[in-house]
C-alpha cells in the first residue's frame, strides 16, 4: 500500500479544524484564531470554550460539544505541514 503524502494528510485532516488553524474559517463560535490570539488575560480567564480549539483532544469535551476531535491524521498534518507549524 501506498503511504499517504503530507499534502493528502492535511487533506484528510479535519477540513474545519485544519481551516481555523490556517485563518481560512471561525471557530464553532465565529472567531477567527487571530482574534483569539489578540485577547488580552481577562477575556482569556472569563472565556473558556476556545481552548479545544487550540488545543485540541483525541477525546470529546465535556465543556465545549462544538469542540472537534483530533485524530491520527490531524495531528499528522501538525507535525507535516510547515504552514500548521507556524
């Protein structure tokens, strides 16, 4: 069998998890990760559904259900795609 390129991993990869990475798509709450970046350490304290999204489990959240999952090929893609290691 063939191994899968970096570039068909990503693919593969969570389109909506992959995309909030690279800026193209909000989170389940409409923000983008820049603007998650910007808050400052009070909104970071009273806010707390974004950190799934920034960091995600391989486990379903307790919190935050809108949360995705990281699988096997995401976190592949992580470790792959330069663009994701930035």
């Amino acid at each position: 069998m063939a191994k899968s390129s970096d570039k068909e991993l990503v693919a593969k990869a969570s389109p909506a998890l992959v995309a909030f990475y690279l800026s193209q798509q909000p989170d389940s709450e409409g923000r983008m990760i820049d603007e998650i970046w910007s808050w400052n350490y009070e909104k970071l304290e009273r806010i707390h559904d974004y950190v799934q999204w920034l960091f995600p489990l391989k486990d379903k959240s307790g919190y935050n259900p809108n949360a995705l999952i990281l699988n096997d090929e995401i976190a592949q893609a992580f470790r792959t795609d330069p663009l994701l290691k930035t």
